[in-house]
C-alpha cells in the first residue's frame, strides 16, 4: 500500500521552496553555509496505514528478525562471489524505517528512498526489472526520462567506484559499454543494475519551481533482500563519495524522526547552519548534547562514536569499555543492536529492576518483555532509565524510545537486540523524535529531544 503525502498549506509551500532553491550548487561548490536547507520531507514507511501499535512493533521486529537471522548466517562465512564481470561494493544494514521522498527523471517521477546513513550509493528500482520486490509506486522507467544517461564503463566516474565494472555481457538491461555495478548490504540485500545520471528533484509535487540537480544513481534492475513495498530503493548518506550529502558537497544534514506510532512527517536538511544555529528553533524540547564523529580505515562510510558504557537505572554495566569500541549510529537500522555478552548484561540489568514476571510477544523478535499487572490499566509501571554514556555526552533515552507496551496483551517489552559480532548500532528507535546533526566538517554529531512533527507545521 502506497504511503499518503502529507498536506501542507500553499503558504507553507512557497516558504519549503524558498529554502530548497538554496540547495541547488555547481558540481564544484563550496560547501554550504548558513541557514539550514530544507531537502525533503520525512516519514515513517508505515505512516498511514492504519496499523496498531502493536502491529507496527511486529512489522520493525519481524524486519529485525530477517536482518539477524541473514548476519547469523553470514557471520562466519566467506563473502559470497558475484558475478563475472560486475564489482562488488557494500553498505550497512537496511531495514527500511524512514522515507525521503524525492522525484527522478524529466518529466519528474516520484521515489520513496530509505534514509540510509550505514551505505553509499542512492539506488531506485528501474524498468525493466527483472527480479524485484515489489512496491507502491511505479517502477521507474529510465526510456521515459528525457534526461537519463547511463554512464559509460569508460567513464572516469566508473573506475574510481568500487562497486562497478564493464562488460556484464547477456544482461537484459542496458547495454554491454554501461557502467555495471553490484552494491551489497550487511543483510545480504542486493541491488544490481547500471550507475547514471539523471535530474532529482527536492520537495515533492511536479517539479515546477522547485529545485533539481543532476546526481549519479544506481537504476536497480534485479534487487532483493530485507526490502518492502513501501521504498522503491535507497538513499546513502554514508561518508563515502557518492553519498548523497557528498554529491550534493554539504558540511552538514539532519534528520529527525518522528515516532513511528504516528502518521506525521518532519523534514531532512542538507547543509545550512551549524548545530547551536539550528537549535535554536522552537521545535527543541531537551538540551543539546554533542560527541565526535569517529572515522574507522576499515568501514570507511560509517559513522562511528566513542561510546563508553551504558546504565540502566542507576546502575552503570560491569561491560569493559572495550567492548564498546565499535559503535556506529545508523538511520537505516531499527532496533538498537548490541553484542551477545552486552545485551544479556542489559536484559539482566532491566530483569532486576523491573521486577515484573517475564513474558512475551507472540510473533516478535523481542525477549526482554514482562508481563503487566492489571493496575498497569490506570498506572503506567515504573522503569529505570537507559543512558548511553558517549564521549562528552550522555545520551539518556526518553521512555518511548526504548520501552514498548502492550496494554491489551498486558506486555511490556525493552525495544533493544542482540546481533552477532562486537558491533553496537543505534538504530532509529531509538533515534525517534530526537533532532540529529551530523557535522561532517567537524566530526560532530549533535543530538537534542524535539517535536519533530512541528517541523513541517511551523512552515
């Protein structure tokens, strides 16, 4: 079912196309500064279809079930090979939570990509696509884009990504001088086809007076993998060159994300002010708090933090510091993910405290659940707090963005996984209504409690 676009008033409007017209740089551009760049509105990928709660925390465990089980099987496997002729390149895990939408193509189509901080490339599903999941909207059909390019596999572009090749002989799409490219997440998602250029459109509607710019993407004619009907493909927004805040030569971006129990939208912005500038907005409800943004040789396109420890309650987890040394913030990821030995640390910790029995969710990837007292009808049980203590800041989680409960069913549950390895990934969940900056000129990443719906409603 296709997600419905949000309504935003005609003055609202003309003020969203104001800031976009900003965004619209020569290739070579200095970066951006000043005030914030509106890019495109935000929602959750589940927004408006009328599921319960409950039901939505099924579909985010249900896709954090598949995500585990493909890593579980992949742990200690070699990578698989992929075809003769085609590179190979890789990203972060997706699990498809929150959509920028954006239009592609002359005359302008609309795409629903996921915000992917963990990966690269910005891909969409293209005609004619030989193996794909489905999706709501139509499949992009490059031949009826006035301005489509494939890129040649002579190109410069095409060498310097590590991802693509030429040749690819017997391809049903394209043809054998494109540049080809296989672009692989930790999930085992897989998306294939041929990398062009193409005119992108920011801020929705038909193109008219809005702001466009010419990007290179991959149009995806076999995809498969941990995907929904609600994406068409993928947005990155890693470190790496051909990300989208790379392309677009931006100092900065940020998102905030409303909850995913509401149908509301917020907004992503490209460039623009520096943290304290933006939030200085009316939007912010909590203190803003900033930690570095560390960069690892070997997974160059994450974003890494230094995080130190984590409490539950009052009571700080006897887990070495070590433990936590690779830790990335990830928007494609839903549930936050911590390493075998961390998590059970964390679940006994909350098994303590709670002191309620334990139960469950049928259906859900989640474990650490109790079982609620009748009494929980009238008055919500207490919960120790979860704080991530982060270098220079801690990162106290509202309730909401940990804690799930199920009145009907009598169940409360601990939004939070264990995934195999030593990586911890904060995931979107956690993340929600929280405004995030990335500072990619200072390695900063900046984060304060907000009401991100009122983004769009203050225009």
């Amino acid at each position: 079912m296709q997600c419905k676009a949000p309504v935003i008033s005609i003055q609202g409007m003309k003020q969203l196309v104001a800031l976009l017209v900003l965004i619209v740089l020569p290739v070579r551009a200095v970066p951006v500064s000043g005030a914030g760049v509106v890019a495109a509105l935000l929602t959750h990928a589940d927004a408006g279809h009328g599921l319960t709660r409950p039901e939505l925390v099924r579909r985010m465990a249900h896709r954090a079930r598949a995500r585990r089980r493909l890593l579980s099987a992949s742990h200690d496997d070699e990578r698989r090979p992929v075809g003769a002729g085609l590179g190979a390149g890789g990203g972060g895990i997706v699990t498809n939570e929150y959509l920028v939408r954006l239009a592609v193509g002359t005359p302008p189509r609309p795409v629903a990509l996921t915000l992917d901080t963990g990966s690269d490339l910005v891909w969409t599903q293209c005609a004619p696509c030989r193996d794909c999941f489905d999706q709501g909207l139509p499949v992009l059909d490059p031949a009826a884009s006035s301005t489509y390019a494939a890129l040649p596999c002579g190109a410069p572009r095409c060498r310097a990504l590590p991802f693509t090749s030429c040749g690819g002989g017997g391809r049903s799409w394209g043809n054998n001088r494109s540049c080809a490219y296989v672009y692989h997440y930790g999930d085992k998602s897989v998306t294939v086809g041929e990398i062009a250029t193409d005119r992108f459109t920011f801020g929705g509607g038909n193109g008219d007076g809005l702001p466009t710019r010419r990007l290179t993407f991959g149009c995806g004619h076999l995809n498969k993998g941990v995907f929904q009907s609600n994406e068409t493909g993928v947005a990155g927004f890693g470190r790496g060159r051909w990300s989208l805040p790379s392309q677009l030569n931006v100092t900065s971006f940020s998102h905030c994300f409303t909850s995913m129990f509401e149908s509301k939208s917020s907004l992503l912005t490209l460039g623009g002010a520096p943290a304290a500038a933006l939030y200085s907005h009316a939007h912010i409800s909590g203190e803003v708090r900033t930690t570095p943004l560390l960069k690892n040789p070997s997974q160059p396109s994450l974003y890494f933090l230094s995080l130190k420890g984590i409490s539950v309650g009052k009571t700080r987890l006897p887990v070495p510091e070590a433990k936590f040394r690779s830790t990335i913030i990830d928007s494609g990821a839903s549930i936050t993910t911590l390493p075998d030995q961390v998590y059970e640390a964390v679940k006994a910790e909350f098994a303590a405290q709670v002191g309620l029995p334990p139960s469950g969710v049928e259906g859900s990837a989640l474990d650490l659940c109790f079982a609620l007292p009748v009494t929980a009808l009238w008055r919500r049980p207490p919960v120790p707090s979860l704080t991530l203590h982060l270098e220079g800041a801690d990162w106290e989680l509202p309730r909401g963005n940990y804690v799930f409960e199920d009145l009907g069913a009598r169940v409360m549950c601990v939004v939070l996984d264990a995934a195999p390895g030593e990586q911890t990934v904060i995931g979107n969940f956690q993340q929600q209504n929280t405004h995030v900056v990335y500072d990619l000129e200072n390695d900063r990443l900046s984060f304060a409690s907000a009401r991100c719906d009122s983004l769009v409603a203050s225009l």
